[in-house]
C-alpha cells in the first residue's frame, strides 16, 4: 500500500484492510474484486490484485505467514527488490535495504551534496548505501527507519528543515550552500488522464457490487475514445471482466 502513496492515505485503508483480512488466508478467501473494492482511492489498483495473488501464495505455500527469506519475498507477485527489503528490515529487523524516494534524497544531499537523486537508480547506489549501513542487523534495521523517516519529515523535497535535522552538521550539501539540481520529473496530471478516466470506471463497478451495462459505464466519463482506451487498459490488466450480455464487473 506505500507503493507510491504516502502514509496518511494509507493508514485508513490499512486499518480497516487488517480488521477485514488479518491473515493473509483470509485475504485469499475473498475475490480479487473484493480487494480491489476495499483497496478504494489508494491508486494503482493493479497493486490489490498483486497482494490478492500474494495473499494466496502465502498461505498455500508459506503456511500463512509472510516469508522472511529475499529470494521467498521476490518469488511472490507484485515484490520487489524495494518491497523484500522494506518487508525484512521493518517487519523482520533485518540487515537490508529499502530505497524508497525520501531515503535517496537524503543520501544524495548528506553524503554527495547533491539536491537530488538521479532520476532512476543504479546499481552504484545500491552498493554504496549497503556500503554505509550498519553492520549488525538490529542497527541496520533502525538506521533505516531512521533515514526514511528523516526524508519523509525532515529533509523533504521542497522545504527541508535543515535547522531541525540532526545530522546537518556533517550535510555536504548544507556545507556546499545548497546548490540546486534538477528537480525530478512531476508526473502528468491526474485530471482528464487515462488515470482518472479508469478511477472513475472503476469507482461504478466498486460502488455496484454487481456486474454493470455498457450504459452506466459510459456514464462514468465524458470522452468516449479515452473510455474505451481506459475500459479495455483495465480489462487487460486484470481489474475488471466481461459479465453476460453485454455487463461488466470485477474479477470474481
């Protein structure tokens, strides 16, 4: 769920997710459309049907339990190299890594006095922030957090509270003055896109429950060449099917 959304989205789609499904089989027993229902505004909805096929795998073949082993983590669907490492540093105390935006950022203006990270990251990233964390698992799981959460609240990417930041006495990049970078790319803005025009799709067959006609679907956007690319984007990705005579629904 903090794939690309921040936390204050989450926590009540969270919340509520764990009252619902508190183990992963009970995730499993339910549709994929039920996930994706739940999983509501939180965007990307591809992500509900990758923990719903997860879920599934975790309890066949994991006995439940969310396996704590990088090659286990990545042969789920939907995780990554981020994901595995967030999952065994946080819920595992591991020694691993989690390089999410806040914590590049911070990397990149501490140690190398760069405003930014580059655009996409390298494998000479990687390596040099495992050359920097911690040894032990027990402190490299806590200087983690520790950066992630100072990215996220502290050195932020528009207004960095350098006067609070407890580390700014060794900052290469408050020492150099702040020299500005190159702001990364913003992505393409939500309203009329392709993005919203599948939301709103979605949103009818979510707030139905049942399968719809083709009629309350058009209804749900203006354009009818962007809803047809939004209608069949979704039905290749699995969010929503074919019904009888001519209806849609979620993926049962």
């Amino acid at each position: 769920m903090l794939q690309q959304t921040p936390v204050d989205r989450v926590l009540p789609a969270w919340t509520t997710w764990l009252k619902r499904w508190p183990a992963p089989s009970d995730l499993a027993a339910s549709s994929p459309g039920e996930a994706i229902t739940a999983w509501g505004r939180l965007g990307y909805p591809r992500r509900a049907l990758r923990l719903h096929a997860a879920a599934e795998r975790i309890a066949i073949e994991h006995a439940d339990l969310v396996p704590a082993d990088d090659a286990a983590l990545r042969a789920l669907p939907g995780v990554g190299e981020y994901t595995s490492g967030a999952v065994r540093a946080f819920a595992y105390g591991q020694r691993a890594l989690a390089l999410d935006t806040n914590v590049r950022r911070v990397i990149a203006r501490h140690d190398l006095g760069q405003e930014f990270p580059t655009p996409s990251i390298t494998r000479a990233e990687v390596e040099y922030a495992d050359s920097i964390q911690p040894a032990g698992a027990g402190p490299a799981s806590a200087w983690m957090a520790a950066i992630m959460e100072l990215g996220a609240l502290v050195c932020t990417a528009r207004r960095p509270a350098c006067e609070e930041c407890p580390v700014s006495g060794t900052c290469r990049w408050l020492a150099l003055g702040k020299p500005p970078g190159e702001r990364p790319r913003r992505q393409a803005g939500y309203a009329g896109s392709d993005r919203q025009a599948r939301g709103a799709i979605l949103a009818v067959l979510r707030q139905a429950g049942a399968p719809v006609s083709q009629r309350r679907v058009d209804l749900a956007w203006p354009e009818a060449r962007q809803r047809a690319r939004a209608l069949d984007s979704l039905v290749a990705d699995g969010l929503v099917a074919p019904a009888s005579r001519g209806r849609w629904q979620l993926p049962t």
